[in-house]
C-alpha cells in the first residue's frame, strides 16, 4: 500500500502542479492588461502621430485600467520603429500607432526587415484624410480642369510642391500626372510647413498638402482650395470637392494612422484592447479633435485593416512603379 501511495504522489503531484501553473497563467491572462502598455511611436514627440494618439490613450487607458508609456523612436520614415514592434512579444504590451507610409508605401521604395502583411496584428483605424490641392487667391488656376488647362498648355511653367519625395502628396500628384498626361515637375520640400511658405511666395504654382499643413491659410484665405484626393470630402474642407467629383473617378489618395501590434496577439488581448479603442473612436471630443487636425476618421473592424493594407499596397506599389519614384 506504501508504494501504491508513493506512486500516486509521484503522479499526481505533477499534475496538480501543471494545473495550478496552468490556472495562473489563465488568471494572468484573462487579468490583461496588468502592467502600462508601451506605445512605440516612429516620429518625434509633437508630430501628428502624438498629437493624434494622446487624447486617444487617455481615454482608453480609463477603459482597460492601465497608462500608455509613449516611447519615440524616429528614424528611416518610421521603419525602424515599425522593426521594434514586429519583434516585440505579442503578449499586448507592446503596441504602435503607424501610418500608410511606413506600412504600405515605404515597402515599394525599399528592402525592410519587416513584412507589413505578415509581421503585424492590425487592431484599430484611428484617422484618414487624403491632401488637399491648393493655388494662392491670386492663381490662374480657379478650379481642377483650368489648372490642367494651363499646364498643358505651358508645362514649363507649372510644378507642384509636396512635403517629400514618397509622401502620399507626391504619390498622389504623380497618379494625377498620369491620368491627364501632364509632365508637370515635382518639387519635394523637408516638410509640410516649408512648402506651404513657397507657395504662398508664389515660387511653386501649387501644393500637395496635408490638411493640417494648410489649414491656418486656408482659414485666413491665404491659399484656395481646388480639391481634396481621398474619395469622400473632407468634413475640414465640406464645401471643397474631391477628385472623384471633378472628373477622376475613383482617385484616392490618402494618409492613415492606425494601431498595429506584433503578429500573433491572442484573442484574450484583442478582445480587451480592440473594443476600447473602437468605443473611444466613438467619443465626440475624440472625433472633434481629430478633425481639428484635418482628419477624419475611418471605423474599420481588423479585418477590415487587413484588407486595407494589402488593398494600399499593391496600389503604391503601381503608382511608384509607373512614375519611377525613386527612395530619397
């Protein structure tokens, strides 16, 4: 009976404890998120990235019960932070608020270590907004079709500013070259604000511009407006028409921010941290926010995010091709 009852010690009290290990480790999960969540950010602190995501892990951090630690770690057009996050532990703790630029035009332009289909859980769409086309009051240019009148008729004469070489204004200039057969040059400035300045100095004819880059002068009547690239209008701009409207059926080109993770989450992370994100999107002074900063948003399910980026990718990757657009 003493070596019956040894044998069943020996049995069963590994299995009790493979039990109880197993059972914390439930708890541990199912207690998700137990410690701050590290937000890695692929721009310098200020950005429209930061200045986009704040308010937004301030309310979902009230949601799940634990802060967002924003980490900045600039460089390579964001690539080397979207490296970081691909080869975090997908155990939640590590998310990443990215946009299109990294994830689906930088891939067309350059070898990266990361793959943006397969190394990344897509969680939540925060924003989108395509740029907007705009010419100084004093411009020839009084709408979409005089403006490529002109240009066709002096090409010489006419060049469009953007904010650099493979941002979605460039992209989306060169995919507007293409439609009207124009050659009209690009000039790629080190930023949104620096080409807005040229413009108004009437050394470039017009601008590719983010909404927020152009939003001060367009409110004080300093640039016009001629259209916006995303596909539907701007709640900015509601008065402005879109590409679409004028002429260019189906033209859209536009910027995203979105929060990814490494691949693999686990259902038990995804269902805390997706609804929390999707109920805050939801908030009017979250939306108001962003639409001051010349955004709006896009609810999207992961899925959806999914189909998304596969969707952009091949898309930039044609436009960057057919223009021969060339990494800086």
């Amino acid at each position: 009976m003493k070596i019956i009852s040894n044998v069943l010690k020996q049995i069963i009290a590994p299995a009790l404890t493979a039990l109880g290990l197993l059972a914390m480790s439930s708890g541990a999960m199912a207690q998700y998120p137990n410690k701050p969540i590290k937000m890695i950010i692929g721009y310098t602190a200020g950005g429209a990235a930061d200045k986009l995501i704040r308010p937004i892990a301030e309310r979902v951090s009230k949601i799940i019960g634990q802060p967002f630690i924003m980490e900045y770690r600039p460089g390579a057009g964001a690539a080397i932070a979207l490296d970081i996050t691909a080869k975090a532990d997908p155990d939640g703790y590590t998310l990443h608020i990215t946009d299109s630029g990294p994830m689906v035009i930088l891939p067309n332009m350059r070898k990266l270590a990361y793959d943006p289909l397969k190394d990344f859980t897509n969680i939540a769409m925060i924003a989108g907004g395509g740029t907007v086309i705009v010419v100084r009051p004093d411009s020839p240019a009084k709408d979409i079709q005089t403006l490529v009148a002109l240009a066709k008729k002096d090409p010489s004469k006419w060049s469009y500013g953007t904010s650099g070489i493979g941002g979605v204004g460039h992209l989306a200039g060169e995919q507007f070259n293409k439609i009207e057969n124009l050659n009209i040059t690009h000039v790629p400035y080190k930023g949104g604000s620096p080409a807005v300045v040229e413009v108004l100095g009437g050394h470039i004819p017009f601008l590719f511009s983010s909404l927020g880059s152009a939003a001060t002068q367009l409110e004080a009547g300093a640039l016009k407006p001629l259209a916006v690239t995303s596909l539907k209008r701007s709640v900015m701009l509601p008065n402005v028409p879109t590409l679409d409207e004028s002429g260019y059926k189906g033209f859209d080109a536009a910027i995203w921010f979105s929060i990814v993770g490494p691949k693999g989450l686990k259902p038990e992370v995804m269902s805390k941290i997706v609804p929390a994100f999707n109920d805050v999107m939801k908030d009017p002074a979250i939306i108001k926010a962003i639409q001051v900063d010349g955004y709006d948003i896009m609810p999207m399910t992961p899925a959806q995010m999914d189909e998304l980026v596969a969707k952009d990718l091949a898309k930039w990757g044609k436009i960057i091709k057919d223009a021969n657009v060339r990494d800086e």
